[in-house]
C-alpha cells in the first residue's frame, strides 16, 4: 500500500505518468497501456473510464508501470495515519479533492479498497465511502 505526502503533480512526475490521449479517452483505465493518469467518477469500480481533462469533483487515477492502478484523495490526518500505520481495514471516506477536514493527498491501490454498495453519494465533496485495507 502506497501513500504518499507529494502533490498530484509531484506523483505524476516521479512515477514518469504521460497525459491520456485524446484517442483513449473513455477507456477503462484496466486496458490502457501502462504509466498514464487521467480522471474518472467511478473510483474503485470493476471499469474505471478515464477522462485527460478533470471534470469537476472527478478522482485522479494512475496506471502504473508495473500495471498496478493507483486512486489519489484526501482524507482526514486521522484516517491517513492508519493507513500509514497499516492498521488493516479502515472505514473512510476518501474525497477527490480537499474537503472540509480531509485535507490529506493519499494514493491507494485501487486492489485495496472495497467501496460501499452506493460508494458515491454525489453530496458536498462527491465522497467515496469505502474499506482500505492497509497491511
């Protein structure tokens, strides 16, 4: 489990991440070829569609080289300190930008989480409540 204390821009550049191109636009991130980032409303989801521009209120995803599939958020420093601490499944809320008291930029391997049956709620911040499993 990954997480990390850099900027978005900080994670791209270090992970050598290129722009989604317009021709993968829509694409699920799962058949994209590896190291790009784009944005998608369906964080955690079997089919992640990825748009280059981010929509409002849309998650920042990543394809790794090593064809892992990162989602960045924000979440509360409480809930960051678990996942860093790797205290098993932890109920949070992660929000694709910072929101109120969830103000932490963590990236998480899409493997480990496991989002709620209705996981966007579309309210204030477009929160994705989920379990991180962080071992």
């Amino acid at each position: 489990m990954a997480v990390e204390t850099l900027t978005a821009e900080a994670l791209r550049a270090s992970r050598s991440l290129r722009e989604l191109s317009k021709e993968e636009e829509g694409t699920d991130v799962f058949l994209l070829t590896d190291a790009v980032y784009g944005f998608t409303y369906c964080p955690g989801q079997k089919e992640m569609p990825i748009y280059a521009k981010q929509p409002y209120q849309s998650f920042e995803v990543h394809r790794l080289k090593d064809g892992s599939t990162q989602i960045l958020g924000y979440v509360q420093p409480d809930i960051k300190s678990k996942i860093t601490a790797k205290g098993g499944a932890i109920e949070a809320i992660l929000y694709p930008g910072p929101f109120a008291t969830s103000t932490e930029l963590v990236s998480l391997d899409v493997q480990d989480l496991q989002p709620a049956k209705k996981a966007i709620s579309r309210e204030d911040g477009n929160p994705l409540k989920t379990l991180i499993y962080s071992e």
